[in-house]
C-alpha cells in the first residue's frame, strides 16, 4: 500500500509486540496528530514493559486489548495486521487488511532481496547479507531476523539493499513482490494457521506472484512443490543448484554441516552472482560466517557427550536433516512440541534407521511420535528406550545417564515450542543452560 493512501484512513494496527510497536512509531512519524487504534488480545499490564512505556506517552491513540479486542474491528477501514494473528475469522470480512511488509515492498526506494521457504530462510538470509557486505554493498538485514522493517523505510535510499526474510504470515497479506525473490523449499507446516497445506504455501508463492520479467527467482529445482508453486511467476527464473561449489570454496572450509546448509549456500552465492560479485569475495564471506544460534549449533562436549542445539527445527524435515548431517554418532534425540496436526511417518523411519538408543519426549507430539515410531518399528527390538518429561532439566539430566562419552545429544524436536516452552529461543537458551548446570567437568 503507497503511503499517501494511509492518510485518510482510519486505521488500526492489530498486534502488539514487536512489528507491533514499530507501526506505531513509523505511523506516528508520518501523522504526528492521527488517532491510531491499537488491538492485542493482551491487556496492557500482558504486554512489555517497552509497549506499556509507549501507549502510556501517546495521547492520540485508542485502545482495544482484551480477549474481545477483535470486536473493534468494524471500527476503521484500515488494519496493519501483525503476521502471527490469523485473518481468517468472520471479523475479518470486508476490512481491508495491510501489513509492514506490503507497505515496505510497495514504498522502498531501494532493491529488495526476499528469502522464504520451510526452513533455512535465517541462514541464507544472513548468509546474503554478509556476501553483499563483504563486496561493499550498502545493505540491511531485515525482517524475521533482523529489524522491523517500518523503522528502516524512513530512511531507506536508492542504493540501499535489503536483504528481508518472509515468513508465510508476513507474505499472506501483500500485494507486491520483492525484485528478487529466494524459495528455498516447501513442507508442511503452521497447519495449525492455515486450512490446509495449499493455503500455507498459496501464501509463500507471493514471494513471486507480483514480480515482473524485470525481477529474479532464485528457487530450488529438485523441489517438486516449489516448482508447482512457482510455475506461473514472471521473472527469469535461475535454479541455484546449478551453482559448482567446489569451484567456488573448499568444501572442507564450509564452517556449515550438512546437505540442507550446501543448498542455502547455493542459494546465496547465485544471489551474489546477479550482483556480480566475484567468487573470491563471496567464498571469503561464507567460509567467515558463524552459524546461527539454535541451528545444529554446537553447544560443547561435556562429560565426554557432544551436545547440538537444534532448537529451531519445528518440522519433521528439518530434525531428519540434522540426523543426516550428524550421522551415527547421534545416540539421544529430544523430541516432542506444540501440536500442529503434522505428520511423523518420516520422521519415526527416520529415527529406526539410525543409532539412536534415547528417545527423550516433551508433549503434546511427543506421543503421537512415539505412537508413530511404534507402528513403524518392525519388532521390539528395534525401539529405542523411551521417556516422557515435563521440562528441560528432566531433559538434560536423562540424556547425561542414557548417551555415552564419544557420542551425541541432539535437541531437534519435530515440533514447535509452544507446549511447555515460550518459543525455540527459550527451549534452545534452558537445554544450553542445563548442560552446563549439570556437567559434572564443566568441559567444552
């Protein structure tokens, strides 16, 4: 949406934590004596001492918080929705809904780089942006990852860059595309949001429904999904893996495990390609990149256990792919989330095929999956032992006395946190600070 037409329009933004915020700070910046609404379903001792701080000092907004905050709807002709409120309630019926990312792509003055798909958006994103920065382009990580968008489009300029990762929520709403966009890959997941599979990924082929001949995909051409998603788009179409890797960089320098991670490298390098950055700059980049927190990140060897971090794999793709990348050695696995109507057939073979002897679960899946992994279990004798636990503590000190010294711990749970755990942030932090608590050599 261009931003003269927010002028006259009585708006309400909907949501508010953190892009919540922001559109309150960027709406006020331009329309310093505009009432603005402001909806949560938090009332406002819920919401954060920073969001407290702001509606108090603000004298021209409304406020709707509450469990009927939806109910002010009927009231403006405007929402700027935040991406994790679903929009498919009756509320929602002939409002016209925008969101921080539409209003970003639709008024940036400068070149937008968008990165979505299933899994690995974070690593490429930032593996994007540390190729551009290394070649001395002005450019901005954004979105999922980065800032807010709304603060950094007052100061946007024509020779800036903005390297944005897109969720499904953040792309539902718009109505333009970025110049380039990035599909990684496409599995099930958010089902809990969506109706069905085909509406979550309706809403990431946005990436590329509104670009021109002018634009660039940079797509995955071994995934069935993405091509069938992608099919209709516009833009010149490359298929990043095409890229040769080892003429690039040492695979041995690759700072990345696993198959998944080579792919999104790929990816960005073939971004650095339209930039026209030469190998040896963006090989430099990628073999200084530090992988991301709770990513197969390795938290340290302790009581002779090695102990990886995959706090961010909430889809049975993303834990098959940590097992792939960490191989036999990977003895206990912590399994079990939010339940978000997914399916573990793959995940419970996965898991049979491997050397796991530990299966340690959280609920709610965590029943389902060991459900799942009985039914696929040929005999007995094929199960791994099990155990069911409330908490992280129980966790970590049951993975200490079932896996032996020499062998791996992985936190990869197939499941989103939101069962026992505010989100993969604190999942990830407590199984950190858990291993250290109860080491017995403190060792890393």
């Amino acid at each position: 949406m261009e931003l003269n037409k927010l002028k006259n329009k009585k708006i309400l933004i909907l949501g508010f934590a953190r892009e919540g915020k922001d559109n309150l700070l960027f709406l006020r910046n331009l329309f310093p004596e505009k009432v603005i609404g402001i909806g949560d379903r938090l009332e406002l001792k819920g919401l954060d001492k920073e969001a407290q701080k702001l509606l108090k000092s603000d004298k021209k907004i409304k406020l709707h918080l509450g469990r009927n905050y939806l109910k002010a709807l009927k009231e403006y002709d405007l929402v700027l929705k935040s991406p994790g409120i679903p929009s498919s309630s009756k509320e929602f019926k002939r409002i016209k809904i925008t969101s921080q990312t539409d209003i970003f792509l639709e008024n940036c003055p400068g070149k937008v780089i968008g990165i979505t798909g299933t899994k690995g958006k974070s690593t490429t994103a930032s593996l994007i942006y540390e190729i551009l920065k290394e070649a001395g382009l002005k450019t901005h990580l954004v979105g999922n990852i980065g800032k807010p968008v709304l603060s950094s489009l007052l100061k946007a300029k024509e020779d800036n860059i903005y390297v944005y990762e897109m969720s499904s929520h953040q792309l539902a709403n718009v109505e333009k595309s970025p110049q380039i966009a990035v599909f990684l890959n496409l599995y099930p997941e958010h089902l809990d949001y969506y109706r069905d599979f085909k509406e979550y990924a309706q809403a990431k082929a946005k990436i590329t429904k509104y670009q021109s001949k002018e634009d660039y995909l940079v797509f995955n051409n071994k995934d069935e999904k993405v091509k069938e998603v992608i099919k209709d788009s516009k833009a010149k179409k490359i298929d990043f893996n095409l890229i040769k890797l080892e003429r690039i960089i040492n695979p041995q320098k690759i700072p990345l495990k696993g198959n998944f991670n080579l792919q999104n490298i790929k990816a960005a390098l073939a971004v650095g390609k339209l930039f026209n950055i030469p190998d040896r700059v963006s090989a430099k980049a990628v073999r200084e990149f530090k992988p991301l927190d709770h990513r197969l990140e390795l938290v340290g060897t302790f009581n002779g256990i090695k102990f990886y971090n995959d706090a961010l794999a909430t889809i049975p793709e993303a834990t098959l792919a940590a097992l792939d990348a960490l191989g036999e050695d990977v003895q206990t696995i912590m399994l079990g989330g939010f339940e978000r109507n997914l399916d573990f057939t793959k995940l419970a073979k996965g898991v049979l095929g491997s050397k796991i002897k530990t299966v340690i679960l959280f609920p709610t899946t965590g029943e389902k999956i060991w459900q799942t992994i009985k039914k696929e279990a040929r005999d007995k004798k094929e199960l791994p032992e099990s155990f069911f636990v409330d908490n992280m503590k129980k966790a970590v000190n049951l993975a200490y006395q079932h896996t032996d010294r020499g062998k791996i711990c992985l936190l990869s749970t197939a499941s989103s946190s939101f069962s026992i755990f505010k989100d993969y942030k604190e999942k990830g932090n407590l199984f950190k600070r858990y291993i250290k608590e109860l080491s017995h050599d403190k060792k890393t």
